[in-house]
C-alpha cells in the first residue's frame, strides 16, 4: 500500500510540476472569478436612448426586490398587486408600457420579480385577466404540452403528474439568487472543466511516450499493473480537485454578491413548471454531484483515449472537437432515444435542461430520473474505460524507434 | 563515321585511365551554383506543413459554412477556431526549435534566422489574405461592425500567437507542441466564455479597450518572435 | 540462473529483425555484437518484456518474460531513453526504485550507494535537465542497477561516455557479471574483449557467432569488420579504411560518385 501511495505521490508531483498544468488551473479559476461576479453585470441600461442605470446597479435592485418580497405566496393577493400595478403604470404612461422607463419602474419594478415569475409560466393572457386560477391552470397545460412535446409516454406522463400532485401550491415565493445564479452558471463551469481536463490530464500517459521513459517504466517490477492504478487515480483526483476548484469558484462568488439564503426555497421559484419537489440547495446539491462524476468520467476517458493515441495533441484536438461539437449540435425532439442519449452527455447534461429534463429512464417497470440514471451510467462508463486502458498500456510495444 | 565512332569507342575499351589524384580539392576550386533568396523562400514554402495550409482553407469553409447555417454566430466560431490557426503558424516556423534541428541550420548558409523569416512571411502573407476575406464575409453576416469583426478575430489570434512563442522560447523542445495546443484550446475556450458569460463586454462602449488589447498583443508578439529567434542564434 | 530465449522470432510486415533465435545465458557478461539493424535492440526489447515476440518464448528460472517476477529481478538501459527534467537525479533514482518495488529506507541508501558509484553524487540534487549527455548515461546505469538485476541488459551503455568513465563502467559491468547474467550490447569492440565470457554476434536477426572470442583467428575486431564488410557491400558501401590499396575516398560499388 506505501508503495502506492508513494508511486501516486511522484505521479502527482510529474503532473503538477508542469508549467501549463498550474497555469491552467490559476487562469480557469481567475476567468471563472471573473465570469461569475462580473458576467452579466457590465455594460449600461439604455431605454428608448436614454441611459437609465448601470446592468449591476439593476441586478443589486431586482435583488433587492426579490428579497423584501422574499416568503409571500404566489396566489390571488399578488395577481391583484400585479394588475393594480398594471393599471397604475397604464395610467399614467398613457399607452404603451415600456420596460425600465418611468412609469415601469415607478409601479411595476418593484413587483418585477413576481413578474418574471408569471412570464416563466408563460401565461399570456391580458393583465386584467391575470388571476390565481388561470396562473396555475396555464402552469398544468404549459406542463402537459412540454411532455407531449418530448415524446414522453403515457407512463412517463403519469408517472409526472403524480410527482406534481405531490407540490404544495400556490408556491411560496422566495429568494434565492445565488442558487439560481449558480445553476445557471452550471453549465459554464462545466465547460471550463472539461477544458482544463482535456489540457492537462494527457500528459499523465502520453509523457511516458513522448519522453521516452516508457521503455524504463514498462520493464520495472511495478511498471505496468501498479503504475496504472497510480496514475488512473492521480488522473481522479486531479479532476476531482479540478471539478472542486470550478465549483468553488462558481459557488463563493455567487454567495458572496447574492447570499447565501434560499436553501429551502423550492425549484418552482426558479422553474415553475417543474415538478420535482425539491429544493434550491438539493438542486444544487445534485447539479454538484453531478459535475464530480462528470469529471470523473471525462477525466477516465482522456487518460484512455491519450494511451490509445500516445501524443497529447492528438488527444486534445479530439476532445476539443468533441467540445465544440456539443455545443453546436442540438438533436431534435422527435429523435427521442438519440436526443436523450445525446442530452446525457457530459456538456449537455450539467444544466439546468439537462438535469431536470422531464424524459425519464424506463427499467424493470419503474421510471428512474435523469439524475438518478446517468450517475451511473457514467460511472460503469468511467469502470469500463479504465479497465480498456489497462489492456492498452500493459501491452504497449516498444517499437518503430 | 560509323568507323570513327568505333574507334572512339574501341579505344575507351583498350585504354584505362589513371586514378583521380586530389580529386575533392579540384571540384572545391570550380564554382557552385547556388540558390537565390526568392529560391530559397520559395523552396521553404513545400516544407510547410501540409495541415497548417488545411487549417485555413477549413476556417475559410468554416466562415462561409457558418455564413450559411449560422449567420450572427459565425463569428464566434470562427474566433473560436482561429486560435489553432495562431499556433500552427507559430510551431511551423519554430519547427526547427521544437524538434531539435536549431543547431544544424544555425551552421548553414541560410542561417536558422533566414528559415524563420522565410517561413514567416510566406505563412503571414497566407494569413492576411485569410484574415482579408474573412472579416468582410463575417461582418456581413453579423451584426458587428467592420472594425468590431476585425478586433474579434485578430484578439484570440494575437493572444495565442503570443502565448506560443512565450511557450517555445521557455520550453523549446517537443513538449512545446503539447503546450502550445492547450495554449490555443485556453484562448478557443475564452472566446466562447466570453461570448456566453460576458456579452456585455462586446458593447460597443469597450470597442476602445478591446483595440488598446490588440495593440498590446500585436507589440507583444513582435516582441516574443524577437526574443525567440535573439535567443535561437 | 538461466535465462532462456526459446525460438524467438520478431517479424515485420516486410522484415524478420530477428529470426529463430535460441540461447541459454548464465551467470557472466554476454556481448551482444552486430551492425545497424542486425536485431540487437530487438532482441533485447523481447528479453525485457517491451516487445512481444511473434514466436517463441522467453524465461529467466522458469519465469515467463511476461510476469511481474520476471520483471523483479530485470535490470534495462535503453539504448536512447528519457528522464523527466523537473526530476532531480535522486528524485529519479528514488522514482524508479519505487517502480522496482523497493521499499523506502533501502532504495534511499541504495540510490545514494549508486549514485556515489556513478560519481553523480555531487549533482544528485540538481534538475536532470542540467546534466550533460555523459551523466545523463551514468544517471541511466544507475537506475538500471538499483533492484540488484539478477538479469542485467544494457543496450549500447557506453555512448556518451569518456574513456575514462568507459573504464570504469567495464569494471562495474565485471563486477556485476560475477553474480548476474549481463548482457551488453556495443558496437565497441574493445568493451566486450575486455569483460565479455561470452560473445554474441548478430546478423540480419541470426546469431552467426556464439563463443569466448579466442579462438578468432585475427581477433575479434577483425571478425566482426569482415562481417560488418560484407553486410555493407550487400547493401551497396564499401568502406575501404585504407586497408585495401590505400584509397582514400568512399565510393559506391560502381566505383564512382
């Protein structure tokens, strides 16, 4: 065991010890840093050309907002502020009511977050019309239409209503900016992961090669069985760490601007056709296991694929196109298997869509969550490769040279 | 002259001529042709590699592919991709360092110095005109203007040319080709940051610090190429 | 101690490297002679378990090449090999030995023993980065010593030595070949005349000689150059060394340039 560990500790020490490898790391977290607190934030408010505010003076206000208003119920009382408000602002703008300017922000802004709440439901009815029961009556057939949308089966469609009959409604609204900022950040985080993956884990095998030291290595007692694992495992927690870094540097800039409250907030505040009962923090709590195991499989895989192919390069000319691929791909719904194939993997799946997504995961007579199924599909993905990679690096050849 | 051929001919057979003496030292006094410096530019422009002139000739498609499917985010993927660009140009005209044949053209006649120009012109000659087609046909389709497209492109594109020259002159040695692909995917992978967690940073009213960024860039990596081919010699 | 290459063929897609090959090494240093591309490193990549052969098998006291005892009591020096450049000397030595399965205290000792041995002593502390092509070597004899190799392969260990370290290192090689089955492979022919028991000699992937080398009528060298000769003239050089006829110019079999 103190041989492994010690061999894990000189694996570490080869990995850190290159530059690129620390520079990678400090300029992800910096941009990470940077992107969180300041994304979104710059840049000015022009209504009809006129400057009004600054976007972070607007955030600090809508987050102002949304905390004072933070504990009422989202029922008739305040679809009645909401029209009342309507009403005031109609009035003495004198026809249209323009977003930001005057009379918008006099009677509606503070009410905006309440607003954005009815928009996410997506009820658009005339304001006077705007009442308890055609909210949530909206809410069931914006529901209804989604998973028909999807292809969802009559199973998963029950299976759904009866998660939904299980919420309390009229939701309570609360606030939870920095949960919600995180999880929108999710995804972002998730793609500055893979990239410092993708750059500084191939070095861990195709260094051997690429230097020559194979050829010491592989012929050692403990050259090729036990190296593996060491490396495997630094080639782990690497990414574990990275994954860990990222979340940090998404989570403690989010907290820091919005606080930290509205753990228990539930997810309808955020996505009110959702229906999940849980709360913020257990979403957030998901959406960060999810990273990690993410990680862990994409970190497995480019330590595979850097052994199949023995040069760097290569490897990250593959990842990277895998990358951008992901990004501009988008499979259509009416290809249902290969859409939620394709939404499971790893950049589709750390978002908010792709964790929550209303497809389910049929077997043996049960319907099992996207967070629940493709924890461990990822994880006998990241066994499997391992296992492969073992194959190719204990049987290298050393030849051609 | 049939016979006299034949005597020529016979008398090649009979007679064995003497051995050379100081036959080197004889063929070092005649004169040698040699090559111009346009010849040798030229002759250096089919060492290039293969996969650097595909790189633009993909980004050009890449550009107009995207003009087509895309239309607003070409320009996004094209800055995105032209970081790869940047470091081809980059490790093909430093091959010789990174693959350890510095030393035998530092001895010859065109020097390691007169390789490096040639390769840089003949390559940033190739990537003006790519640089030249490529911002008009993006700017049409985007909502940039001409000088925002411009900045866009040529900012990851200094950025990685910089980073890859700091990269092979600290490291110059194979190893340099790995850093310099995960130099080019840091930069890809900041543009596409940029455009989605940082748009307002592409107001119009940053337009002035982005241009301030590219001279700096472009000052930089006039530099760092001097300081390569300096140390290199 | 016996190590046993049974029949072992290497073959390429449009070459043999080694052909057929059986022997039975012991105790002693074994020479491994041969031209350029006769099979040699081949030959010695199979011996360490680095290359498999296309047929035929390979044993050290019944151990097949392929396990981790084989590998155990293995010692290997490349013929061009790498290092890591951020690794300090000692770094490395320590590295390797807990590749070899050496346990902490004792690769420590063995390691310094060794480097003292190579007279690296001095800049075991500094980046192997730093290190001449020569220390480089001598860095890379003392890995291969570290587990004390019942079986010891050295592709080529004399390259980038000078005459002196050259000395020295035949003298350790006899040392170790007084307990361990060494097998050196050198295109020097006076190394493997002074401390081989045993000479080997390659071509195209045969072993053409297998003796001590006395009973050579004009010695060694002469063996070898008069097969190395005719290996050149097959392949279109004839380098004339000023043996025949005192020509002082290479030419091709045509006679001319």
């Amino acid at each position: 065991m103190q041989l492994f560990l010690s061999l894990v500790k000189y694996e570490f020490l080869k990995l850190l010890k290159r530059r690129m490898v620390c520079v990678t790391l400090a300029v992800s977290a910096a941009v990470m840093v940077l992107g969180v607190t300041f994304g979104g934030r710059l840049g000015r408010v022009y209504v009809e050309g006129e400057l009004i505010t600054t976007q972070a003076d607007l955030d600090l206000e809508l987050a102002m907002n949304s905390k004072r208003l933070s504990g009422r119920v989202l029922d008739e009382t305040m679809t009645e502020e909401l029209r009342e408000a309507y009403r005031q602002a109609g009035e003495e703008s004198q026809g249209e009511i323009v977003y930001l300017a005057e009379p918008y922000r006099k009677y509606i802004w503070p009410l905006e977050p309440f607003v954005r709440w009815v928009r996410r439901v997506g009820l658009d009815v005339p304001i006077e019309d705007l009442n308890e029961e055609t909210l949530y009556a909206k809410r069931l057939e914006r529901m209804e239409e989604n998973w028909s949308d999807s292809l969802l089966s009559e199973g998963e469609k029950e299976y759904l209503r009866g998660q939904n009959e299980k919420l309390e409604t009229p939701f309570t609204y609360e606030y939870c900016f920095g949960y919600e900022h995180i999880c929108d950040m999710m995804n972002t985080t998730a793609f500055v992961l893979v990239m410092i993956l993708t750059v500084c884990l191939p070095g861990i095998f195709t260094g051997e090669h690429s230097r020559r030291t194979d050829q010491l290595i592989l012929v050692t007692a403990k050259g090729k069985d036990v190296l593996y694992r060491a490396k495997i495992l630094v080639g782990v927690l690497f990414s574990l760490l990275a994954a860990l870094v990222q979340t940090a540097c998404t989570v403690i800039p989010s907290f820091v601007l919005y606080g930290c409250s509205g753990f228990s907030a539930k997810l309808q505040v955020i996505a009110p056709e959702s229906v999940w009962s849980m709360t913020m923090g257990e979403a957030l709590m998901i959406f960060t296991g999810l990273l990690f195991v993410m990680a862990l499989l994409w970190g497995i895989v480019t330590m595979v694929l850097s052994e199949c192919l023995k040069k760097g390069t290569a490897v990250m000319a593959v990842l990277f196109g895998f990358i951008v691929f992901s990004m501009l791909l988008n499979v259509p719904d009416e290809y249902r298997i290969a859409a939620q194939i394709w939404d499971a993997t790893p950049l589709q799946l750390i978002s908010y869509w792709g964790v929550f997504t209303n497809r389910l995961f049929p077997l043996l007579g049960h319907y099992f969550t996207s967070w629940q199924a493709v924890p461990v599909v990822y994880l006998l993905l990241s066994a499997l490769a391992a296992r492969a990679g073992k194959r190719r690096y204990t049987g290298f050849q050393v030849s051609g040279r | 002259m049939k016979e006299k051929s034949e005597v020529i001919h016979a008398l090649k057979q009979a007679f064995e001529p003497p051995e050379p003496e100081r036959k080197r030292s004889f063929l070092r006094t005649l004169p040698r042709g040699r090559i111009s410096s346009f010849s040798f530019m030229a002759a250096q422009a089919g060492y290039i590699r293969k996969w650097v002139w595909a790189l633009s000739f993909l980004l050009l498609g890449a550009a107009f592919a995207g003009a087509v499917c895309m239309k607003k985010e070409t320009l996004w993927l094209v800055s995105g991709m032209l970081p790869f660009a940047a470091m081809a140009a980059v490790t093909e005209n430093f091959r010789s360092l990174i693959y350890g044949m510095g030393e035998l053209e530092m001895a010859s006649r065109f020097s390691f110095r007169s390789v490096v120009l040639a390769r840089m012109g003949i390559l940033g000659a190739g990537h003006i005109s790519l640089f030249v087609i490529l911002i008009p046909v993006i700017c049409f389709f985007s909502t940039y203007t001409l000088l925002q497209t411009g900045v866009y492109l040529l900012v990851p594109y200094l950025l990685t040319t910089v980073s890859c020259l700091w990269i092979t002159r600290k490291i110059g040695s194979r190893d340099a080709m790995y850093a310099c692909t995960g130099a080019a995917i840091c930069v890809s992978g900041l543009t596409f940051f940029i455009r989605m967690m940082m748009a307002s940073l592409l107001q119009i009213q940053y337009l002035s610090g982005w241009i301030g960024v590219l001279a700096i860039l472009a000052a930089l990596s006039l530099r760092e190429g001097k300081k390569v081919i300096r140390q290199a010699v | 101690m016996e190590l046993f290459i049974d029949r072992v063929s290497k073959q390429y897609q449009n070459k043999t490297a080694v052909d057929r090959t059986t022997l039975k090494l012991h105790k002693g240093v074994c020479g491994l002679l041969g031209a350029n591309g006769a099979g040699k490193t081949t030959l010695m990549r199979m011996i360490c378990g680095i290359l498999k052969p296309s047929g035929g098998t390979i044993s050290f006291d019944g151990e097949d090449v392929s396990t981790e005892e084989y590998r155990s009591v293995l010692g290997y020096l490349p013929q061009d090999f790498g290092y890591y450049p951020n690794f300090s000397g000692m770094d490395f030595m320590m590295y390797m030995a807990t590749l070899k399965g050496l346990e902490k205290h004792s690769a420590r000792r063995k390691a310094e023993e060794l480097l003292r041995l190579v007279s690296l002593e001095g800049a075991s502390g500094k980046k192997i980065r730093t290190y001449s092509g020569g220390m480089k070597q001598r860095l890379g004899i003392a890995q291969a010593l570290l587990n004390d190799p019942a079986l010891l392969v050295l592709d080529e260990p004399t390259a980038g030595l000078d005459p002196r370290e050259r000395v020295r290192f035949r003298n350790l090689i006899a040392e170790v070949g007084k307990e361990s089955i060494v097998l050196l492979s050198t295109h020097i022919v006076s190394d493997i005349e002074h401390i081989a028991d045993r000479i080997l000699l390659m071509k195209d992937g045969r072993m053409i000689y297998d003796g001590d080398g006395k009973e050579l009528e004009g010695g060694l060298e002469e063996f070898y150059l008069e097969q190395f000769d005719e290996a050149q003239e097959e392949g279109g050089w004839k380098n004339t060394s000023g043996r025949k006829g005192g020509q002082d110019a290479a030419f091709f079999k045509s006679g001319k340039i």
